[in-house]
C-alpha cells in the first residue's frame, strides 16, 4: 500500500549540512522557524498558548541502509532501527520537540530546532505534558552515559553552529 502526505510547511533553521544539526532538540538551544504554507495557516490557531511543539517531519535527505544500525553518536552495538531514533528508517519520518517562542504571519519562531534547512514539515503537534509525557517509561538499551554523550554532542553542533555565523 502506497501512503502519501502533503508537506505542510519547511524548517529553516542554521544547520545547513547533514551531520551539522544537534542530535536530539532536547538538547539544544539552537533558534530556527518553521514556516507554514499559506494554504494550512489557519490550522495555527489556537497554537501559541502552548510552550512546546512536536515537530513530525521527513528525512528529505537520510539514506535508507539495514533495518539494523549503531547509534549515531557512540556507533557501538547495532540496534533493531525501530529500537532507535536513527535517521535512517524504513519510512524517513522524524519527530522534534521545540519550544515555539512566536508566531508571526504563518512563521513559527522555535527555539530547540535539530533540523537541517530546508526540512519538509509534514504536521505539527501541541506537546501537553499530561499526554505526552510518561514518568515511569523505560529507556530500554539507552544508558545514562549513551545520554550524556547524545547531550555533549548536540550542545557541541550548536555551538559550532553558533561560531560559523
């Protein structure tokens, strides 16, 4: 079966090069924006009282390998792709959470952004905190340390950014 969904908007954001953005948007303080096409703003309303976004997207730019990789930042152990938030997936759709600071005329001003310019944007989602967030979930093979290194990482690609504009 052949699925298909209309882009909605395009990240713009200072990471220009795969391998450029953060690791993960929780741990960034990278801004961007999202912009919205004209024929889906009228879905934002309603939107700014909310703090967070979840971002769902398409890897435009991921190569589909083995339904087995590493993680990306420590290459260790290859994991199931399904048991991973690696970019290359069956299916290159990605999510995000950002923190939305504005919207102005259609343009989401976000802050937490992990995205290369250029990102299609396929739906965007209010983060509630009573809905989407699970205080006893597991993080099965995911350890502290591989965290912590995912954390140094993305504040490492922000800063880099942050240093070539």
């Amino acid at each position: 079966m052949l699925i298909e969904y209309a882009q909605i908007g395009v990240a713009h954001s200072p990471f220009r090069n795969a391998g450029a953005p953060p690791v993960h948007s929780t741990f960034t303080q990278a801004k961007g924006t999202i912009e919205i096409f004209p024929e889906y703003r009228e879905g934002l309303g309603s939107l700014e009282g909310f703090s967070h976004l979840i971002v769902i997207y398409h890897f435009d730019r991921a190569v589909r390998r083995a339904l087995k990789e590493p993680p990306l930042v420590d290459g260790e152990t290859p994991h199931g792709i399904f048991a991973t938030r690696h970019i290359n997936r069956p299916n290159p759709i990605g999510i995000s959470y950002v923190q939305l600071e504005k919207i102005t005329d259609g343009i989401l001003i976000v802050k937490g952004i992990d995205l290369l310019d250029g990102t299609p944007i396929l739906d965007i989602k209010p983060y509630i905190p009573a809905f989407d967030s699970i205080p006893d979930a597991t993080n099965g093979w995911v350890t502290p340390q591989h965290i912590e290194k995912i954390r140094n990482v993305s504040l490492l690609a922000t800063r880099d950014n942050d240093t070539m504009q």
